[in-house]
C-alpha cells in the first residue's frame, strides 16, 4: 500500500484560532511520523565525481539549497524586509507632495540616504530594490549592490511591469512584466540580487473581485515564480488585496483567503518549491472608508486565522506589506499577530514595509543635505519599532520616546 499524506490541521471553532497542527504521514504500518517542512524536498546525496550521472542531479540541489538559505535568511531572527522598489513615477508624485525636486540625482540622492543609515543592518534582512536603483552608485562612486551586502543586507529586485486594466473586467487590474522575464531576472542575479518582487492588485467593490481576475493574476505570480527558482532568485509572492473601499473586515478576509487559495493552487501547478519562496500578503483590515474599524488584536485574529486556512505549513515566512496603513499601527498589529500566536505559527510572521518606514524620513529629507542624519534617525526608529514588533515587544513608549529625543 502506498504512503499516504493527510493533513491534520482541523478548522478552528468560530471565533477562536486553534493551534497550528502538524501534518503526519500514516505509514502501512499505521503509525504516524512528523513531516518535517522540508520533507518535500529530494534528499541530499553525497557530491558524485565529473562526469557522473548524478552530477546533474546534485547541482540541482545545491541549487535548491541555496534557495531555501536564502529564503530562511530573509526571515530570521526578528528582521525583515525594507521595500525601496517604488517606480520612478511613484518616487517623482511623493517627492512633488513634499516640494522635493523630480530628478534622477534626487532619487539617488533618497535612496542612499536610506541605505547608508546607520545600523540598518540590524533590523533589515533584504532591501528591495528598482530597476533604476540597483544600477546606482554612492555620491563617492561606491556601488549601491555593494552598501547593501557590506550592511549585511540580502539585496533584491522589483520584476514586474506594474497593474493595467484586464480586458473585460471593469475596475480590475492584470500585472504585466513576464515577456522577456527569464533573461531580466539572469541579469540582475549577475548584478547580485539573491531574491525578486512582482506584485499583484486585488480590488474589492460592488461584484469585484471576478473569479476571472484572482485567476490570473495568481497564474502570473506562480509562472514568475517559477522563472525566479530556475534563475536561483528566491520569489517575493505578493497579492495584494487593497485597503480601498467601505469593505467590512469579514469581506477582507473571505477574499483574502480566496486569493490565497488559488495563488498556491496556481504554485503547485507551476512547481514552485514552497521551502524557497516568502509570501508578502496584505493584513486582514476593513476598508479605509468602512464606518467600523477593529481594534489591533481583531485584526490580528482575522488575519492569522485566514492565513491558518489558506497558507500550507511548508513557506518559511509570511513577510507583511503595509498598504497604507500608518508607520505606529502596521507595526502594532504585526507585534499583536506575534505576541498572541508566534509560538503557535507554523512560519515565521515578518515584514514587508515601504511607506510605513521610509515615510517619516522623506517628511524630515525633503531634499536637503542638512537634513539627512535627522532623516536617517527617524528611518533606523522605524525600523527597529517593527523588530520589535516581530519579537512581541513593540509599545506605544517607544513612539513616544522617539518623539521626545526629536
């Protein structure tokens, strides 16, 4: 009788978050062995000589090792990642809001102030990077690639083409960016990214999201997932599902979980190995314009009671996008997800931010040199809010003693 895998997590009684469980294997002889996350995975063979035929087969796995070290790098600890991969349109419209000139030398000048912060290091475990800044240098010639890694910091790389309308379905977007992808993502593993990006925009409103939309948007992740592993780039999967609207919490989190479901649908489909990817989803929030906002530990028990149903055990971590949400509650709500079920997990619970930390230090940069040791402070305070966050000892004391030393 062949082995056979089931999956032992039971779904939880309404309103409350059972522990994570983990799967089993039933043997022929009835008793059950723990499946280790990695058990998926080919064993690991002594390294056979040139010209073996195992040769092949042990470069693979040297090549799914790699994935995976990089990918439990990008999670360890109570680090995270730093996304700093805004396109040039979105840097120049934030830049313009705040009077700071719309310039490439501007752009540069912003983000090496961010990655020259100083101790950065200790919090950031990656930095996601644009097409236009991984090319870029420090004021003195210094390669951006080279601050990073000497920093400590895993540097990647943005991959998509940004959200366009999907043909025949009004108020829903596609993301676009897989022609050419395999040469693009040789050239930047040549450059010395070690992971990718590509982001996926899930609306919610009167009839969206289409099942037509989550579909391919969840295929697209999983086909450039798979380019990322085959370039040896571990892949950032990220659907988000928007913050915009009069959605109800509940709302959020049935679509997210719809999301969710067919994204690793889509994964397995493609063959993307689970032990060598991050998933960077949105948190289980109400609509901005929603008349009901929940308190911090509401929407941490949304969120990592959807994330149990629709996220298998093998990932090795979750890494938050903020999506507009402030700097102080993006961080209190990911310190409530840890303080209340970190032991419980089966993955580690990170972040993913942009905006809810770079946004103080453009505030206090807005263009001058003067300001940029300030700037950088106030960078290195958010950064480190959200290590706290991931380690369940993030408070309101913190902001205030930040505010007092400003």
């Amino acid at each position: 009788m062949s082995t056979q895998i089931q999956d032992r997590r039971q779904a939880e009684p309404e309103g409350e978050i059972a522990p994570a469980r983990p799967r089993v294997a039933v043997t022929e002889g009835g008793s059950p062995t723990d499946i280790q996350v990695n058990d998926h995975l080919p064993a690991i063979h002594p390294m056979a000589h040139e010209g073996s035929p195992n040769l092949e087969s042990n470069q693979r796995l040297k090549h799914t090792q790699r994935l995976i070290e990089t990918a439990r790098r990008l999670v360890a600890g109570d680090k995270g990642l730093l996304a700093m991969d805004e396109s040039n349109p979105t840097c120049d419209k934030r830049f313009a809001k705040l009077g700071i000139r719309q310039t490439v030398e501007a752009r540069r000048a912003y983000r090496e102030l961010i990655i020259t912060t100083p101790g950065l290091g200790e919090c950031i475990s990656g930095a996601i990077l644009y097409d236009e800044t991984i090319r870029q240098n420090k004021k003195d010639g210094t390669p951006f690639i080279k601050v990073i890694t000497d920093a400590g910091i895993i540097p990647g790389i943005k991959v998509d083409a940004g959200a366009k309308d999907l043909a025949a379905h009004s108020g829903e977007k596609i993301t676009e960016g897989l022609d050419g992808l395999r040469d693009r993502l040789e050239e930047y593993s040549h450059m010395g990214a070690r992971f990718a990006k590509w982001r996926a925009v899930i609306a919610l409103g009167d009839g969206i999201p289409s099942r037509g939309c989550i579909e391919a948007n969840a295929q697209a992740l999983a086909r450039y997932a798979a380019l990322c592993q085959e370039a040896g780039l571990v892949p950032v999967v990220e659907p988000e599902v928007l913050m915009d609207g009069e959605h109800s919490l509940k709302r959020c989190g049935e679509v997210t979980e719809e999301v969710l479901r067919m994204v690793f649908n889509q994964l397995y489909v493609q063959r993307v190995m689970l032990g060598g990817m991050i998933l960077k989803p949105n948190m289980v929030l109400p609509g901005l314009s929603c008349p009901k906002q929940e308190t911090v530990d509401e929407v941490a028990d949304a969120t990592v009671r959807c994330l149990l149903r629709a996220v298998p055990a093998a990932i090795p971590g979750i890494a938050f996008l903020s999506g507009g949400q402030s700097g102080e509650l993006a961080s209190a709500r990911l310190n409530a997800m840890n303080v209340r079920f970190k032991s419980r997990l089966p993955w580690a619970v990170a972040f993913s931010f942009a905006r809810a930390i770079q946004q103080p230090a453009l505030e206090i940069w807005r263009g001058e040199e003067s300001h940029v040791s300030s700037a950088q402070q106030a960078l290195y305070h958010r950064a480190k809010c959200n290590t706290a966050a991931r380690g369940g000892t993030y408070d309101a004391a913190m902001e205030a003693d930040q505010q007092t030393r400003a």
